[in-house]
C-alpha cells in the first residue's frame, strides 16, 4: 500500500477528487472492480475466441486505467513534493511489463494493488469512523427554557446560562449542571463508566455557575451522555464547541498527527530504503550480462523485484495500530494523545502515584476511635461533634459528618467556642469546658497533664497515619480520634492488576507527611511511598525516576501538573471535569474512576505487541521476496503475497478495536 496511509498527513484517500463526490466515496472500491472485469475479458477472450485480439487488448487498456488511475494521481501527487514512494515503484512495474509485452500480468499487478488499497481504505475508514463517531452523539436541537417560554433551538446558538430541558432517554445537548429534577445519566460515551451516575441539583445555581471547579459528579453533566428515565433541567455552562465531547474529537484528531517512535523510525527507513530499491532494480536489469538470460528477462526480474521490496505493509504497519488504539480507548472514556504517549505507556514497567484525590477519596473520614478511663465511645464522638459543629474547619465538619453518620442525633450542644491558633479549639458541652487539639495544647493549658498511656496512644494513631485530635472534658480525658483521607476502595485491586500487566515499580509520591504516605501505600499495595514533597521537589523526583528508564505519573492534573508533564507519560484522572486535565495530560482518564487505568495499561500493552508484529512480519515478507524475485519468482505471486501481507498487517492491528474492557472489580 502507499506510504501516505498513514492517518498523520492529512490525505486520508480523498484524492479521488470529483469521482469520490460523484460514486459517494466509492470510486476506488468500483474502479478496482471495473479493473478486475477487463482484466478477466480481455485476457480470456481471445484464448477462447469470444472476441478479437485487438478487442482484447483494448479491456487490458481500460484495465491498466481503472487500476492504475487512482495510484497514478497519488503518484503524481508525491513526485511533486520531490518524494519517489510506493505508488512509484507499482507504476514502474506495471509499466514494465507493458513494455515486454505482458499486459495481462500488468493489468494482474495494478488490480491487486487497487483491490488491496480499496480494501485498506475500507478498514482504515473502520478505525477513523470508531473516533468520528463521537461527534455525532451530540443532538443536533435542544428545547431550551428562556423566561416563559419554552422553545427549540440549534446548539450551536445555546447560550452560557441557557437552562435546557432534557426529557428522559434523550441525549444531553450541552455540558452544564442540573438545576431541577433527578435522573440517571448514561456517560459511558464521554467517561466510559459502566454504570449510570445518579444525577441532582444544586442547591445554589448562582453560586454553580460562578464556581464550576467545585461541582460534584452528582451534578455535573456533559453533552453527549444519554437521560435515564427522569426528567432534567441543565444550565448550559459551555457553548457547543467547547464541550468536553467536542475537545475529546478534537484532541482524538489531533492525536493522529503524532508519531511514534516507531513511526518515525519507519518513514525515515523508507526514504532510505525505497531508493536502494530503485537502484537494485535497476542493477538487476542487466544481469543478463553476466547470467545466461536474455535483456528482457532481466528487465521482467527487476519489474518483480519492484514488487517484492515496496515496504507497503511497513508503511502501514504502526499507523494502523495506532489509530485503532486510539479509537478504542476512546471508546472507552480514555483520550491518548497521540502515537508516543500509546506506544511509551506499552513498555513502561514504572508508575507513580499522586495520593489525595488519586489513590485516595480526597476528603478526610473518622477511622479510629479510642476512648479513656471511664469515657464511653458515644460519649467521645457526641462531645467531640458539639464542639467541632462550630467550627468551619474541614477536619472538623469530617467528624460532624460522620460523627451524624455513626449516631443519627447529636443531643449535646456548645457554646462559648474558641479557636486556639495551631493548636486546637475549645467550647463548653453541658457546662463543663472542653478542650479538643494536638498534643501540644494539653501541654500548654493548665490542668491535668496529658497521661503517658494517652500520649503512646496518640503516637501510634500518628505513625499510622492519622491526624489525631486529644478530647478533654473538664478534668477528664475522653480519648483521642483520627481521621484519615481513606484509599479508593478498588485501589489495591487496580494495583494488583497493573502489577499483572507488567508494572513493577508501584510508588506514591505526596505532599503529605512521610507517615500518612507509609500508611497510605501500605494499606493499597504499593512499593514505596515519597512524603513531604512540594510541588517541585515531586518534579524532581519524577525526573531522576525519568532518567532511570522512564516512569508514569498519574494525578488530578491540576496540582500535578508540572510533575506529569517531566514524566514519560503524565495520566490524569477526572479529566472530563478538567479543561487543565485535557490539555496537560498526555493520556487521561475521562472519569474520576481508577478502575480505568488497567485498560489504558492493557491497551497500550497490546497496541505496543501488535506494532512489534505487524514490524517484523512486513520486514519478513519483504526478506523473503526480495531473494526470492531474484531468483526467479514471477510479479504475480509476488503481488500476491505483498498484498496479502498488508492485508493481514490492517487486519491484525484492527483487532485492538475489540479491545476488551475488563474492569477491575471493587475489593
């Protein structure tokens, strides 16, 4: 196949011009055919007398036309720019064996290789249609609520601030968030979930709209998604073309334009290696002079060895492997950018993880309990949720929050609340003062000093990673609690199946204190964990893992940012919430759901071991009928196998389009 199959220069076959327009696309399908009846006519005819020689010669002609039309456009095309590629090489061959006088084998060489493009076209179109697909989940109207009135419209004329009525079952026709009624929301086609997200409003719209960073998954909705059985009313929050869906297509196309490596290394051997073929073949011609042949056979050997060395599958070998990769993991609610990040990703064996928000839920939980002396544990947790109820701390609505969770009621009530600076606070419960806080404040209030066996305590919750907090009443201890920003329930599981995939250096690096970290990688199964790094340092850190043989990095993207942008491949999670995500990653994860991330790994993985195949199994194929065309092998088996083999390549790289999606399972 020619060179410019690649989906990275823009071509993509339209160079069929006005028959394109006119035939709907399948003029190289209908001249290929065409190609094959003269071809047929025109060589069994006269052989059986059903029409004249001259008749015949005349369908072998129209033969070397509708094969060779559209190969020589292409041609033509490359020769301009000064580029003598693969199409060249098929139309020297064919000219060839015109000129000694086998115009059937010609005509058979141009309409296997029409057949073999048509077809290519037609699988490649598969992998772009997977990716253009996504731009058609949008609806083209939406009923819009202005006012009074009601009405519909296109999208592209909705407005920032437009509320739009979405019935149930219909496609969301803009991203924005709920302001009235409950539903289930389909989202798989923009963040690949597999289960339907709950959706509710917002309790303040005004507040919404001016704080989008702060929406939840609850209320948060994107164009393209589909309506359960309930009925919604959205507020648009981005014109139509600025929807997550519509950057999704946009960077998808874009990443086409990005080369592999291996891509890379492909187009610069075909600009070695098409010349040398040129060469051998023209060395070839005149073997007769030292073999015993005649000028013509040399000449047919040389047309063959044409043949046999045009590097077609090589040439599509990678970029069909991508672009399916690609169009996969988009399907799956993964945006790659491109062929580097996809390609990187397969042979990495190192991965690093943001904590808060990444491994972990991001927001602090009551995890450990321990009352004292004769305090009871409902005693702890009601005089702890009285005072802390009046503070807007978020460690502090944390224990009110599943203080209410645990008991329902909270009977007791404070006043007099005070809040000690970087120490602690205190209010009065039921007459008595109560003091709530750090070590250090008991070691500075006057009154009873902070016992021994409290204080061990108290170290041991800390060295396992919890942020404690020491409650007094009056004269007497009521214990301590600790609180814990808690792992993702399926982070050890995730963990577990990236180390089955071939991961295995698993490490954590955090701003976080050393031991909530130790705690935290721990508890989810990985390696090492790196604490008490700012934002810098965790760039430096990434760097030196870089340099010893590249590494993953996986975070929110906003906060680690520049950490994911100096790794190998920087992995965001949420980013279909986060226009700071879409553009830094070079890879991410549309939901905030680490379960997504065994399928970038198993796909990158496989996309990585198809490419190696589709390489070698070309390169072979070119190894064995090079010698072989030397040796005597006619163009028309040669043609045959060339062409077989860039079908197998496309065919072999498609399979990445039934890429299974095997989600990990919650532990």
């Amino acid at each position: 196949m020619p060179e410019n199959h690649t989906p990275d220069d823009g071509h993509n076959h339209a160079h069929g011009g006005f028959l394109n327009r006119i035939l709907g696309g399948r003029a190289e399908v209908i001249f290929a055919v065409l190609c094959g009846i003269c071809l047929l006519l025109g060589w069994l005819g006269p052989k059986y007398g059903i029409m004249s020689e001259q008749f015949g010669f005349g369908l072998l002609l129209a033969a070397y036309f509708f094969g060779g039309y559209f190969t020589l456009r292409e041609a033509v095309e490359k020769i301009s720019k000064g580029q003598f590629q693969i199409d060249f090489l098929m139309l020297v061959a064919a000219s060839g064996a015109a000129i000694l006088g086998e115009w059937a084998e010609g005509a058979f060489l141009l309409f296997l290789f029409s057949v073999g493009h048509a077809l290519e076209n037609y699988a490649m179109g598969r992998a772009r249609n997977a990716v253009a697909a996504l731009a058609g989940l949008t609806p083209d109207e939406a009923l819009v609520r202005r006012g009074d009135k009601t009405e519909t419209v296109l999208i592209e004329n909705l407005l920032v601030g437009d509320i739009v009525v979405v019935r149930s079952n219909e496609r969301l026709p803009a991203d924005g968030f709920v302001v009235k009624g409950s539903s289930a929301v389909n989202q798989a086609p923009i963040t690949g979930e597999s289960a339907p997200v709950d959706k509710l409003p917002v309790d303040d719209p005004e507040f919404a709209a001016a704080n989008l960073d702060k929406l939840t998954p609850q209320t948060r909705v994107f164009a393209g998604s589909i309506n359960g059985s309930g009925s919604l009313d959205v507020q648009v929050t981005k014109l139509s073309g600025e929807s997550t869906l519509a950057r999704v297509v946009t960077l998808v196309a874009e990443a086409q334009t990005r080369q592999s490596p291996t891509q890379n290394f492909t187009k610069k051997f075909e600009k070695i290696f098409v010349p040398c073929v040129i060469a051998l073949a023209f060395v070839t011609s005149f073997s007769f002079l030292i073999l015993d042949e005649t000028a013509a056979q040399s000449f047919y050997r040389a047309m063959a060895v044409l043949v046999a060395a045009s590097p077609c599958a090589l040439a599509i070998a990678t970029p069909s492997a991508v672009l399916s990769g690609v169009a996969r993991a988009a399907r799956g609610g993964v945006l790659i950018k491109g062929g580097a990040p996809l390609e990187a990703m397969g042979h990495l064996d190192a991965i690093a993880f943001d904590k808060t928000g990444t491994l972990t839920i991001g927001e602090p939980h009551l995890v450990e309990i321990t009352p004292y002396g004769d305090a009871t544990e409902t005693e702890l947790l009601q005089v702890s949720a009285a005072v802390e109820m009046l503070s807007d701390h978020p460690l502090a609505q944390a224990v009110v929050r599943d203080v209410k969770d645990r008991l329902g009621d909270l009977p007791s009530e404070a006043s007099d609340f005070a809040n000690i600076i970087g120490q602690g606070v205190s209010a009065k419960v039921d007459g008595k003062v109560v003091h709530i806080g750090k070590t250090a404040l008991f070691e500075s209030v006057a009154g009873l000093p902070l016992p021994d066996d409290l204080r061990g305590t108290v170290e041991a919750m800390s060295q396992n990673g919890r942020t404690t907090m020491i409650v007094r009443s009056g004269d007497r201890y009521l214990g301590a609690i600790g609180l814990m920003d808690t792992p993702r329930e399926d982070a050890r599981s995730v963990i577990a199946a990236l180390r089955d995939l071939g991961l295995k250096r698993m490490m954590m690096i955090s701003g976080d204190n050393q031991n909530v970290a130790n705690a935290v990688a721990k508890e989810v199964g990985l390696d090492t964990a790196f604490g008490d790094l700012m934002p810098e340092d965790k760039v430096t850190k990434i760097a030196a893992l870089k340099a010893d043989g590249g590494v993953a990095m996986v975070g929110d993207g906003v906060n680690d940012a520049p950490a994911m942008a100096n790794a190998t491949v920087g992995i965001a999670m949420g980013a279909a919430g986060s226009d700071v995500a879409l553009e830094t990653a070079d890879i991410a994860l549309m939901a905030d759901d680490l379960q997504t991330l065994p399928f970038a790994v198993g796909l990158s993985r496989k996309t990585s071991r198809i490419i190696r195949l589709n390489l070698w199994f070309s390169l072979g194929v070119v190894a064995l009928l090079i010698p072989a065309t030397l040796f005597g092998l006619g163009i028309g088996p040669a043609v045959l196998v060339h062409e077989g083999s860039t079908l197998v390549v496309v065919a072999n790289a498609l399979r990445l389009l039934a890429f299974k999606d095997n989600r990990v399972k919650s532990a």
